[in-house]
C-alpha cells in the first residue's frame, strides 16, 4: 500500500511515507527563550528553587536547554544533540538535533531557541563566602604542646576525607581552621561529617571524644545549633616509646582504654590500662627513629654506625624481626639513651 498524500510506494507510518509523515507531524519542539541562571563563581545552575551542580559552564548550559525540550507521548528514546553559539557572554543561541522514536520508527526533527544567561550565587558558594559552619573539630593534645608532625598528619587526615566526601557533595567544606598551641581546630559545614571524623580520630589515636551543642540564633522559625566535637589525644601514638621502670616499650596498637606494646629488651608483647599508667616518660618517633648504615651482619648480630655519634654499635635483630634482606645498606632504628634498638 503506498503513501494515501504523495503516492509513494514506501509506507512509514499511518498510511504516510516518511516524508508526508514528518510534515504531518512535530514531535519536538522548545519555547524561544531558555533564562539560565549561573553561579557566579561554580558551575551551579539553578532550577527552580534549588541549584544544580555541573562539571563546567557549556554543561550547565546544556543541560537547561535540553530540559526546556518539550516532546509528544508518542516520542521515544530522544536523544539531542546541542550546539552552543554565543554573541555575548550573556546571549546566544542553541541548535537542537534530535534523534527519537515512534512507534518504533526512528525519526529526527531540528530545533532552535535563544539563550539569555544572568549571574546568581548558589547557596553553597553564599556559604563559604559568609563563613558558614555547623560544627567545630576540635583536636586537642592531652595538657601538652602538640608536636608539630602529629598536627600535619592529623591535619592531612581531615583534609582528605573532606576532599573525598566533597566530591560527592559541594555542600561539605571546610570554612576555616585554627593552629593552636595543644590543637587544631576545624570549622565544618556538616555536623553529620565532624561526627564521623571524631570518631575515625578516636579509633585512630584512641582519644577520648566529647560533644556540646549550642543555640546561636533562630532562622525561619528554628533554633540555630552549633555542635562542637571534642578530640582529645593520649599522650602517645603508634611507633612512640615509653619508658617506665627502667623498661622501654614500643606503642603497637591503642585504644581509649588501653595501650598494647612490645618490651624492647626482650620484645615480648605487653598491654597496658590506660588509668593505670601514672608514671612514664614519652619517647616521641620522630625523634628516635632514625636509618643507621649496616657495617656487618652474622645471624642475629649486627653492627651499624650510631647515626648520631657514628660509632659501631652492635645490635640485635629480634627473634619476631623477618629479618635482614641481603645486600641491606640501611636499617631502621631506634635510638634511646645512646642505645639502638632494631625496629
């Protein structure tokens, strides 16, 4: 049967070839104006009453064109594909070519509107730039100086779970942070992340953790709260020694309430409650740890120059070391007292 307008004999759809159909029938079409609000400083659109996220302008752009496309119930499967012409930094104009589906036919219409781009602030950008946090990290040394490696790594900690998180959600940042004698202190915009922070701190350090909430102002009819999370660290980390009783032992493991260790002398493996440690002295890693030159080895002896007085010394290696790899220039050790103890 052939076309029932033209006479041709290949039929498309509804008694009409394709020709007859397509002038017959728009699928496509767009209003003459697309408005696109941008952030004036990200790539945020806004949409409605909220704002989008976009990986960069022509993005945000075409994503607004492409939502301002209306089609026919019967169009399946659209695809268009977008052109961007701009006069202007704020006008221009978007082509449309649009592939879809009816009835399981494949059809394509053309379309054109004009674009008009205005500037706008997001709400996450009008939050930083208004230094707004919900809550407060604080990290405290427990009543000591904090020694200033412990606060890059803790620092570094913080910052790199906030840039993760942030590439998930803009609205996670950090408004500010105070260097402090005993501490760091993290302004955040998420309550939820400060919390799940402290608590990462606390299983990493095994410090003790408090909480406070404070009303700060009321807006749209709610109390405003901010929250402030307390890390408070135990004077040793994991690789410190300490001594006590005229005994030296490496921190392995800690927690809150306790602290596991290796007695140097004779490397056996000791855990200590933490209330019950009263008097001791901290030997801090960075300041003990050092590479030694390796001048011989026979079975578990060794000799190494002392890297600070660069005499030979013997030392050691425990029955728990894996041991000395061939061709070794360098070991690892730990200097306490003149003495070297291998790690």
């Amino acid at each position: 049967m052939g076309c029932i307008e033209c006479g041709a004999e290949q039929e498309f759809l509804t008694s009409l070839c394709k020709d007859c159909f397509t002038k017959r029938n728009h699928f496509i079409s767009i209003p003459a104006y697309v408005d696109i609000t941008l952030c004036y400083s990200c790539n945020a659109r806004r949409a409605r009453k909220s704002w989008i996220d976009h990986a960069n302008r022509e993005e945000a752009i075409v994503s607004a064109v492409v939502e301002a496309l209306q089609t026919g119930k019967a169009a399946q499967h659209i695809k268009a594909d977008t052109k961007l012409e701009f006069r202007d930094p704020f006008t221009g104009t978007a082509q449309l070519g649009v592939d879809f589906k009816v009835e399981g036919k494949k059809l394509h219409e053309d379309a054109v509107t004009a674009i008009r781009l205005s500037i706008g602030v997001c709400s996450n950008c009008s939050r930083r730039t208004g230094n707004y946090f919900e809550a407060t990290l604080q990290v405290r040394a427990n009543g000591r100086t904090m020694h200033e490696s412990e606060r890059q790594e803790i620092t570094r900690t913080v910052m790199d779970f906030i840039d993760k998180e942030a590439a998930e959600d803009r609205s996670i940042f950090i408004t500010k942070l105070n260097e402090l004698k005993t501490g760091v202190d993290f302004f955040l915009s998420s309550t939820a992340v400060a919390k799940v922070l402290q608590r990462r701190l606390s299983k990493t350090y095994g410090a003790l953790t408090t909480d406070a909430m404070k009303v700060v102002g009321r807006e749209a009819g709610k109390d405003v709260v901010r929250s402030t999370f307390l890390v408070r660290l135990p004077d040793w980390r994991t690789g410190d020694v300490l001594e006590m009783d005229d005994r030296l032992y490496l921190v392995s493991n800690i927690d809150v309430t306790r602290v596991g260790t290796v007695d140097l002398s004779d490397r056996r493996k000791v855990v200590f409650q933490v209330q019950n440690l009263k008097h001791y002295a901290v030997h801090r890693r960075e300041d003990i740890t050092f590479k030694a030159v390796l001048v011989s080895a026979y079975g578990r002896e060794l000799s190494v120059l002392d890297p600070v007085t660069y005499e030979t010394k013997p030392v050691v290696v425990p029955l728990d070391h894996p041991g000395i790899e061939p061709k070794t220039v360098e070991v690892e050790v730990l200097r306490i007292a003149g003495f070297l103890y291998l790690v």
